[in-house]
C-alpha cells in the first residue's frame, strides 16, 4: 500500500486514551500485513511519532478493531492492538477498557448497531481475551450522545457517560484471578500480589521499592534504580503468570500502592509497563482494585475502605478512578462476583488516514 491509497478510519477518545477505530473489512486480514499497515499509519518506530497519526505516548498509539459479531455471545467483536511508539511491535496481548468505552457509539456511527433513542445497551466480545463486555450508552436522533455532565479525571471538561460492566473478565489473559494460586509472591525480595481481573497486574506497596507512591510520573521514570527493578520484578512475573517471556510484551502493567493521600481509598502509580501512566487504566484498576479487596494482599494494608462497599477510589497521578467491585471469599478463595465502571467517550475525527509509503 502507497500513501496515495487512504485507509477509512475515525479517531475517538475512550476514557483516558485515544485511538484509532477501523471496521474490521477496512484493514488486510492477514495479522502481519495488517501490523505493518497501522505501524506506518501511527509513525512507529520514533519516539515523536512525527510522521504519523500517534501521540508519541503509549496511551494514544492504540488501535481499536471492529466487526459485527460472528456468534451470538454479543452484538460486536472488539480486538485491541497497541502499537508501540518507539519500538516497531505491534501487540494483541491486553484489552484496553478506555477504548472499550467508545465501541458501542463507533459501532453506531459505522451502522454496525441500530438502536431507538433512549439509553442503549449492547454486549462487546473483547476477542483479546474472549470476554464481554455490556456498554451502556445514550443515542438521540439515531446517533450516539457525545456531550453530557460526566467528568473523569484525566479527562478536561465533562461527556455523556458510558456504563460497562464486566463478565467473566478473571484470568482473561493467565487462567486464574491469582495465576499462583497465592495472595502474595516474592519476586525479587519485593511482596506483591499477582493478579488479572481484566488486566494482569503486578500489585507492590510502594514503601517496599523504597518510593512513597506519591512521587509525580517525571520523578517516578526518572529514578533509574527503580525502573531496573521494576523491570526485573516483571520478567520475573512473566512466566509466574502464565505470560512466558515478556520481554517483549506490554503486559503485566506494574502498580505501586500507598495510603491515599486525599478522600480516595488507595493511592497508585503504575508503569505500562516502562512509562509511567498519567492516571490508571480501566481494567488496570479492576484489578488493582480487586486486589485490594483480597484479605493478606499487600495492598489490603494500606487500604482505607469503608465496609461493605463495592466502590473503591483510586487515587492516581492526574485524580481518581472508581472501580466497581463485588469480591466473594465464600469459598476460602476470592472470586469476583462482577464488577463495573463509569467513563466517557467521544468523536474527534472521521475521514481517511495515510500510512507512509517506505
């Protein structure tokens, strides 16, 4: 493919990030071909991204494909692709619950889904790790609702809410809500808590890494010892966690967690896995969150929760986030009952999108 030939894509922010949206029929269907083709349109591999369309940022070098649903499970299909920035891979290893909250209405806008007026429901198949999804969402003349007076931190201003509410989400991508079997694993003489409730996870106090979790994003990537030992704690998860080799992988995300500095129940700083995120992400904060909840956990200790809640508040570098989290210990084992979340999405842009042509 040249850079005469345009690819029809529409640009849409889902909760804290930012992606491209394709209709499945509009990319190749050969999985190599079909990397190659969303590298030279986001402009990898170079930090800046320059000549393309990503943001020179992990969380807006993300790809989000859509198709009618090819079984009766749900109404669309949803595979997350995030490209890197400045290394040329492209990854179908996680799902991405920010973009997750801009599939229904860009499922509308492509007429993949019809629904009267009125607050719309629709199931997405997260084909990452074969799980739904239900996104509730509000359509007015036929079209999806983008304005409304829902704010998410992270996020300037305010947008029509987005509900979603996860099943089955545990063990997606390991097998198991604790792939060990354990509530806490040493790794590299640092306790923590493995755990994939949407989003495999790594969960440290930070006091155990020697930082207080407070630190901003520039100081936390700046602290180089730190970074190699986060680095060192996550191959080593890798395998543990049923991922095998992740050096190349952006998976398991890495969270650092503290008393919460303001109102909120748990204060956090994650890396995903080498940047330090400017808030959390969706499904990284299910599982953040979940753990928490899990008597023995390194997070339960500094949790501040009120009892019998099933919201937790995270607090993050740029606000809060609340996670929506039913946990069961019935069984001596924790299992997750379900869980939700509120966000925000909109349309930024529509049209044709042109890779480069070297």
């Amino acid at each position: 493919m040249t850079s005469t030939h345009g690819v029809r894509a529409m640009v849409m922010r889902g909760g804290t990030s930012k992606g491209l949206f394709f209709v499945a029929g509009d990319l190749p269907a050969d999985p190599d071909e079909r990397d190659d083709l969303l590298m030279k349109v986001m402009g990898t591999p170079d930090p800046r991204q320059i000549d393309g369309v990503g943001g020179a940022d992990p969380l807006t070098s993300k790809v989000a494909i859509v198709d009618r649903c090819s079984h009766g499970v749900a109404e669309v299909d949803y595979l997350f692709l995030q490209v890197g920035v400045e290394v040329a891979a492209v990854s179908d290893r996680q799902n991405c619950g920010n973009l997750l909250s801009a599939i229904g209405p860009f499922a509308m806008e492509r007429s993949l889904l019809e629904f009267p007026d009125g607050m719309a429901e629709t199931r997405v198949h997260m084909l990452n790790t074969d799980s739904v999804a239900t996104a509730r969402f509000e359509i007015a003349e036929g079209a999806p609702v983008y304005a409304g007076s829902t704010a998410i931190s992270g996020v300037p201003g305010t947008a029509a809410a987005v509900t979603l509410e996860f099943s089955d989400i545990s063990g997606g991508s390991t097998g198991a809500l604790l792939p060990t079997g354990r509530v806490v694993d040493q790794l590299a003489g640092v306790p923590a808590t493995l755990i994939d409730n949407g989003m495999p996870v790594v969960v440290m106090r930070a006091a155990d890494l020697d930082v207080t979790g407070y630190e901003s994003c520039a100081d936390l990537e700046g602290n180089d010892d730190l970074r190699g030992l986060l680095e060192k704690i996550r191959l080593e998860a890798g395998p543990m966690m049923n991922l095998g080799d992740v050096s190349e992988a952006t998976i398991p995300k890495l969270t650092m967690v503290a008393p919460p500095a303001g109102s909120g129940d748990l204060c956090t700083r994650t890396f995903v896995p080498h940047r330090c995120h400017q808030a959390i992400g969706v499904l990284g904060a299910v599982s953040v969150a979940t753990a928490a909840l899990i008597p023995g956990s390194p997070a339960s200790e500094v949790l501040r929760h009120a009892a019998g809640s099933s919201v937790v508040t995270l607090e993050h570098p740029s606000g809060t986030f609340e996670a929506v989290v039913e946990l069961s210990m019935d069984s001596g084992a924790p299992v997750v009952v379900r869980s939700g979340i509120v966000r925000t999405a909109r349309k930024l842009m529509d049209g044709l999108v042109y890779p480069r042509s070297y």
